[in-house]
C-alpha cells in the first residue's frame, strides 16, 4: 500500500510516497510560494500515485481541533499568504482521500517514535532546532495537542550572563527560538552557523540555551527520551556540551534511570533527517484506520 507524504515548512515543501514500512519510494522539493502556486503544485504530485491517504506535518500555527470550523487550516502565521488558510481542505477536495494533519514537529516525533529513537519507550519529544525551533511530543502511543499544540520553541529563558544579543523573535525578546535557532546565532555572531569554530564561544552559549529550554521540558513533560535535529545539531560537538548543561541545571533534582545516562537520554535524531517525511507517512497510516 502507498501513502502520500507531506513535510509543509515555511520555505520549502517536501513530497514523498512511502510505504507502511515508512521506505521513501520518491522524494520531491518545491519552494514554499503562495497557496495558489504552491498547492497546485502539491495536487499534481500527489495525483494518480494511487495512495491511499496522505500525512501532512506543518508550519504553524495551524488548527488540530477536529471539532473545530478550522480545523485543518494554518491559522496565524506571519507567513501572511498562508494566514487562515485551508490547507487540508485544498488539498482534499481534490484528491478525495483521507488525510492526516499535525505539526512537522509532531510529526518527527512520530517518525522517530515508530522507527527511531523513540522506539521502545513509552514517551518522548522531538526539538527541531533550525530556521525556527519547535518540539513535538509523542505520549502514550499519541502526540500531545492539548488546547492548540505545544509552541515549545517560544519558550521564555534566561539570558546567558554574557550574552548582548537583543534576541529574533519579533514577539518575545527573550524566547528560546530568538535566542538559539540558526538565524540567532548568525545574527549574534555576523556569520554563517556552520562557518563558526568548534571552540567558539557560540557553541557554549548555544548549548547553554538549548540546555534551559531542555530542563525546562524534562520538568514539566517528563519524557522517557529527548531526540534533536535540524541543521544547527548537525554540530555534533553541541550534544556534551547540552547534556553538562542539563546535569547542572537539574542539580539532582530529578532522579530516574534515564537521567543517569544522559548520552543515550539526550540522542541525534536517527533517520537521515526523514524522520518528519516518515512521521507524516505514519500520519497517513493513522488517519487510514481512522478512516476504516
Ligand atoms: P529548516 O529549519 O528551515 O527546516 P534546517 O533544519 O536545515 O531547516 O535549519 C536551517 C538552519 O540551520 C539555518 O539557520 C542554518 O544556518 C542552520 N544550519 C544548517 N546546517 C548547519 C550546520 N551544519 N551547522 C550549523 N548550523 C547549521
Ligand atoms: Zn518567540
């Protein structure tokens, strides 16, 4: 059987057809433009591939409430063409098959959660840290919505003692993504995210604010795991940097079996960055036997 897969960012959207083992049969890109350029676009891939439903993991904010007149749309974005849009609902009318809708964070986390590192574990959460920074939450076999869908990555931190930089994010001044997503730390910097050296003093900073935004998780979700991707942690060197930060957060407060071995607590995301095209292909296969 084939699904449909949907990975729909702010700057580019990722097609995919899979299968129930979450294999990519075929992958395709086309820039984010508006919604008349881009959904037909995104129709015509998806028409007559014979799948049998489709997962779409989005940018947000976007409307998960089933009994919602909204639901379906992404809703306040500064992305203005996008603005209270009926994403879902386009895309229906046309190709006429169930179709799944979550956040592109929650739906790596249920990528990672059905065939990565969240496999085994009851729970666990997935922080993007990239253009933006977002964290989805798988719990119990099913991704937290509660009364939106957590916005994890504005989270409000503590400025690093050392740190002038006025924040990125034009709503909060002090905000984990405007402090530590890959536009911050170029901005902070005045260089490329990847041009900067190991030792610099950025990466200290980095995981420093990564570290607060993870304590601050641990404490209030309890996950029995914690995976990051996006381009920034391609820095591989940022991972003991994160988990010493989180030791001396914690202060022993919190003592489990996981927090005893930060290395295999605090884990790289583990599927060649598909985990959000194979989290939206299980959002396919969910909304299937939904649909059955
Ligand atoms: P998006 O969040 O748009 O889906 P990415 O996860 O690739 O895309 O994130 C892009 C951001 O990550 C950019 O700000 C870029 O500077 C930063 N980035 C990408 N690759 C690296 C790298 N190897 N090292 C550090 N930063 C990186
Ligand atoms: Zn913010």
């Amino acid at each position: 059987m084939l699904f449909g897969a949907l990975e729909a960012g702010g700057t580019k959207m990722v097609m995919a057809i899979g299968n129930e083992n979450g294999e990519i049969l075929e992958q395709k890109s086309i820039p984010t433009e508006t919604p008349d350029i881009t959904v037909i676009q995104i129709i015509e891939y998806f028409r007559d591939k014979n799948i049998s439903a489709l997962g779409i993991g989005s940018f947000g904010p976007i409307d998960l409430d089933r009994n919602s007149k909204t639901y379906g749309y992404i809703t306040s974005t500064p992305k203005l063409a996008w603005s209270n849009y009926d994403l879902v609902g386009a895309i229906q009318k046309e190709l006429n098959i169930p179709i799944g809708f979550d956040t592109d964070v929650n739906a790596s986390a249920l990528g990672e959660a059905t065939w990565g590192a969240i496999m085994g574990v009851p729970s666990g959460i997935y922080i993007t840290i990239g253009t933006g920074i977002g964290m989805g939450v798988y719990m119990n076999g099913s991704l937290l919505h509660g009364m939106l869908h957590p916005e994890g990555g504005h989270i409000l931190l503590h400025k690093h003692p050392e740190d002038t930089f006025e924040g990125s994010c034009p709503y909060h001044p002090n905000c984990m993504e405007g402090l530590a997503a890959g536009p911050a730390i170029e901005k902070r910097w005045g260089k490329k995210a990847v041009m900067i050296e190991k030792d610099s003093k950025a990466w200290e900073m980095e995981a420093y604010y990564i570290a607060e935004g993870l304590v601050n998780y641990i404490l209030t979700l309890s996950p029995h795991r914690i995976v990051l991707g996006g381009g920034v942690m391609h820095q591989e060197h940022l991972f003991p940097l994160i988990r010493e930060q989180v030791a001396k957060l914690l202060n022993g407060y919190v003592k489990t079996s996981q927090l005893a071995d930060l290395d295999s607590y605090i884990v790289p995301a583990s599927l060649n960055d598909n985990q959000g095209i194979m989290g939206c292909i299980q959002l396919a296969k969910m909304e299937l036997a939904l649909a059955k």
